[in-house]
C-alpha cells in the first residue's frame, strides 16, 4: 500500500489501533502469542524500491514495487540484490501485490480494477483482468489466490478465470483485524504484513482467525529506521523458500532484505 490519502484511511488507521490495542492485550494473557525469531542472513536491498510484492522461487526473488510512475515487476538475486530482469509498468498504474501461477505471474495495481498476467520468464503481458474494489496483497496456496485489499477481508480467487470465489474475514478473537497487506503462503498459514505497523499476522486460512504475530520493529538500525521512516518506508515483504523452509522479509525503501527463522514454522 501507499500514504494516507483520504478520510476512508483515516477511520481504518483508528479501527486498526483499536484492534491492535485488544491484540497486544490478548497476547500478554497468552491467548495469541507473538512468536520470536533469529535472523539467519542478511542482505542488500534496493533502498529505492517501493516494496508491494514479494515472493521466492527457484532462486530468485520476484519483487514489485509501487507509486505512480515508479512501479514494477522484478526478477532479483538473493544474494546481492542485483537486478536481472525489470517490466515497468505504465505510469498510470500503482503496482501492487504479485503471485505467480505456473509460467505466469500475477499482479494486482491500487486503484485502477486492472491485474495483469505476465510470463514468469520475459514479463511480457499475457493478459489482463479486473476486479471489483483495490488492489493490495496478492498470494496462492498453489489452488486459489488470495488477494487483500486494505481492510480486514481476504478474497479467495480462482487464479485463470479471477472470479471471487469467497471471503475470508480476519479476525483476533472479537476484533476484525485491519489493514491487510502483502500476503504470502506459508506451510498452510496466510502470513500478512499489517501497514503501517511492524507486524506480520499468521492467519487461519479456513477461519480467517490469527493464530500469532511476529513482530519485525527490531531489524533495522535507529538510523535506518529514521531514514526509511522519513521517506515514507514501512514493513512490507514476505517471502517464503518452501523447499528450504526459510522466510525472507523487507520493506518498503528498506536497505536490507532479512532471513529470520521462526522455529515454529515446520
């Protein structure tokens, strides 16, 4: 997602704090715990890259940036971040969340109702789609798609004719959880960044309830975090390795790219 630019944002930012208040509660009583992790390996990240998209696959890392103007689709290596193969989108589209299906990658823009389908290998455009309402997060469980779209649904897609198929509600016990962002699939849980927060939801994807939180505000320095604060830079990126079992996460204008390793995770 992107700045705060209407009332509508406004009211959800309220009702998320009030959720995350009843949340941080619940997980001190040890109802919904907040789970620990180690960092395993750091690495660069492009610090201009409005991050909206990630995900792991034979490799590489797929990336999508946003904003107006500056989006795009990325095939980059782990390793040093280099980038080997760059689509642009066209300025009027704010890139979203991107998944990938088969040969093909899918992605989803802000507020134009337009996802397109690339060719995973030459990101040339295969086709186009729309869809009803915005554009966040994007994900697949290898049968569906599961898009976010800022508030506190996740819309299950059918990922060749992008029909809703049904909607998963978020919720912390009696709280609707807000906010929704960049998605990713991991070993049958729904991870979700929460804009504007440090925090990542690992989701129930049949009841739609949060089973933890990981909470990523430690990773970057007091100066990196000032800078990429002041630049408008949030938490945003998940990338889940499922050969290897390793999770990589980011942000938005962040310079580094990190592998944390939950050990709940098997």
């Amino acid at each position: 997602m992107k700045p705060f630019q209407s009332a509508r944002l406004f009211t959800i930012t309220l009702c998320a704090l009030a959720g995350f208040f009843v949340s941080n509660a619940a997980a001190a009583s040890g109802d919904i715990p907040i789970y620990t992790y180690k960092v395993v390996h750091v690495y660069p990240h492009d610090p201009n890259a409005f991050t909206q998209g990630l995900f792991y696959l034979n490799g590489f890392l797929y990336e999508s940036t946003g904003l107006l103007g500056r989006s795009s689709v990325r095939k980059v290596v782990l390793q040093t971040g280099d980038v080997v193969r760059k689509m642009d989108l066209s300025p009027e589209y704010f890139g979203e969340g991107i998944t990938y299906w088969g040969k093909r990658l899918i992605g989803v823009t802000w507020k134009s109702h337009v996802g397109f389908v690339f060719d995973l290998n030459t990101f040339v455009v295969d086709r186009r789609f729309s869809y009803a309402g915005e554009g966040w997060g994007l994900t697949t469980d290898g049968r569906s798609l599961y898009m976010s779209d800022g508030t506190s649904r996740i819309r299950v897609v059918d990922p060749t004719g992008f029909r809703e198929l049904r909607t998963l509600q978020v919720r912390e016990r009696d709280s609707t959880v807000w906010m929704l962002n960049e998605l990713e699939w991991v070993r049958g849980e729904l991870w979700a960044n929460v804009y504007e927060t440090d925090l990542i939801a690992r989701i129930d994807p049949t009841t739609g309830h949060v089973a933890g939180w990981i909470d990523l505000g430690n990773l970057l320095t007091a100066a990196e975090r000032q800078d990429v604060t002041t630049r408008g830079g949030v938490a945003n990126g998940i990338a889940f390795d499922s050969v290897r079992n390793r999770v990589y996460v980011t942000g938005k204008l962040w310079p580094r790219l990190f592998e944390i390793d939950v050990g709940s995770i098997k």
